[in-house]
C-alpha cells in the first residue's frame, strides 16, 4: 500500500490567484503565465509553503476547470495525473488522457446535439440589458466541454441576472456555475466529482489510499465529497457559504448542531 496521501486539489484560488485580485510583491512566486508567456497568477508566501508540503509529503491530483493546455502553463511539477476542464478530461497517472474516460464523454455529448455549438455568440445577446461580456467554449479532444462568460469591466458583476434569459434546453441538460467575474455553462454530464470518482474507481480499486481534498469553490463541494479529509482556503467563495449556512441554521434552531 502506498503509505503517501493522494491529494485532489483545484488550483485558481485555492493555490495560487491572478495578479488582477492580489498585487505581487517580492515575496509572491509566479505561478502561472498566460498564452503570450506573460505571468498572469501567483502564490502568495503562505500558499508557497502550502505547496510545497503537499508536492513533499503527497501525491498530487490537480482538479481544474483549466483545459489540458491550461495546466500546461501552471509553474509546478504534477506528476501523478490530472482531472482538466471540470472534469471532461481526465489525464491518468501515466500522463497520458484516459481514453476509457474519454469515450465516455464522448457518448455523454453525442446525446447533446450540439446545444454549445452557438451558446457563446447567444450569451452576448442575453447580456445586451446588462453589460458588455467576452464568452468562449472550451473544446478538448475534439468536444465542446463547457462555455464561459466573463465581464469585460468586473466592478459591479451581473453575471446572476444572464441565468434568466438562458433558453430552457439550456437548462435542461447543463448546471450553471458563478464565482465572481466567472460564469460557465457545462453540461450535467461533466462534473470535477464525476471525473474524481472514476479517477478513484479505476486508479485506487481497493481504496487503499488516504485521499483528501482542497478547494475555493462551490463547485468543489462535490469532488471534495469523496475524500476522507477535506478543506477549504480562508474566505473563499465555499467557506463563506459554510459561515453563512452556519449563521442561518443558528438562527433557525437557536442552537448548532442536529438532532
């Protein structure tokens, strides 16, 4: 039995951030660069250390909304596979794409009858009433994966007031997931928890392994589901949920804790 822990981790926000939400300073580490080859993310003091416990004393999965070529551009040494494009790539211990996981999806967006194809022009449409926005799908492995939209001046975000005028189909087949300046469309077919249990399924039959979890997200909640162990950075999107849920239960019941 292998005695190291076996990591799943997302990395935006949970490792390291982009320079537009934290400032680098001298002590900041470059984490990652942009498709020009210019920094774009970085790790703060306190996140350095972090990683650098885990990459010594784990082994780490990173669980991405980042395609295959994003991950590409992340500055740490990933050796043990990676869960890529939330989930619709999964890239096996050997570094290479599982092609098993592959075909899967396959099948899942064949059913799909391209509902992505055109959403990206469509979300500029939604957004007339409500501000300018820069959208794109993500395709991998020759499939639509997931589409993404993001605010041109993030100041005041509306991205929650798109979700109405998204089309029923939409609805139907995809789950919609905002966190800040970020808003994506996947279809119910990919998920991080989805890939995360395969990964598990097929790489730790026996469920030998210690696994645990990190994430920022509450897109994260799911895969973070299936670790022994998991947990979230300080005042992230999901541990503000967590407070907040806390709070109202409180003040619900008057009381924490379940009966």
């Amino acid at each position: 039995m292998n005695p190291k822990p076996l990591v799943f981790v997302d990395l935006d926000d949970t490792l390291f951030q982009t320079n537009r939400k934290q400032q680098p300073t001298p002590q900041h580490k470059l984490a990652t660069t942009d498709k020009n080859g210019q920094p774009l993310s970085y790790m703060r003091p306190k996140q350095q250390i972090f990683v650098n416990w885990l990459l010594e004393s784990t082994e780490v999965i990173p669980v991405t909304a980042r395609s295959v070529e994003g991950l590409q551009r992340v500055r740490l040494p990933f050796q043990h596979g990676a869960i890529c494009s939330h989930g619709g790539t999964i890239i096996g211990p050997d570094q290479k794409i599982d092609l098993e996981w592959l075909e899967i999806q396959k099948k899942a967006s064949e059913q799909l009858n391209g509902i992505l194809n055109d959403l990206a022009d469509a979300l500029h449409d939604y957004a007339l009433p409500l501000g300018a926005i820069r959208t794109w799908t993500l395709k991998e492995n020759d499939l639509a994966i997931y589409t993404v939209a993001k605010q041109n001046t993030p100041n005041s975000l509306f991205l929650d007031q798109m979700v109405q005028y998204l089309p029923a189909h939409i609805l139907e087949h995809c789950y919609v997931h905002i966190n800040g300046n970020n808003l994506a469309i996947i279809p119910k077919h990919i998920s991080k928890q989805k890939a995360v249990e395969f990964f598990l399924q097929k790489y730790n039959p026996n469920h030998e392994r210690a696994i645990v979890g990190w994430g920022d997200s509450l897109s994260d909640a799911g895969f973070l589901t299936c670790c022994d162990w998991f947990g979230m950075p300080k005042n992230s999107q999901l541990d503000q949920f967590l407070t907040q849920s806390l709070n109202n239960d409180h003040e619900t019941k008057g009381f924490l804790g379940h009966v």
